[in-house]
C-alpha cells in the first residue's frame, strides 16, 4: 500500500514537470521535481524497512 502512495507521488510530481515546462513556469517544475525525488527517498525507505 504505501509503494501506490510513493508510485502516485512520483506520477503528481512528473505531471507537475511536463505542466511546468507547457506554462514556462520554474516554480511549478522545481515543486515537481522536489515531489519526485520525496517519492523515491520514501519508495526507498520503505523498502530498506521491510528487509
């Protein structure tokens, strides 16, 4: 269940990106980016957890 959660948060962060880069827009891709790689660190931390 929480790997949906890191699976979705990296997809509103890649979403966020592509909407960033259509507007010209670097806070909306710099957010996105952070969102991403806050869904990789917690995907990550997960998986260590578990082992």
């Amino acid at each position: 269940m929480t790997y949906l959660f890191a699976v979705l948060a990296a997809a509103l962060g890649v979403a966020g990106i592509v909407h960033g880069e259509a507007d010209d827009s670097p806070g909306l891709q710099f957010l996105g980016a952070a969102l991403v790689v806050g869904a990789v660190v917690f995907g990550v931390r997960t998986v260590r957890r578990g082992r």
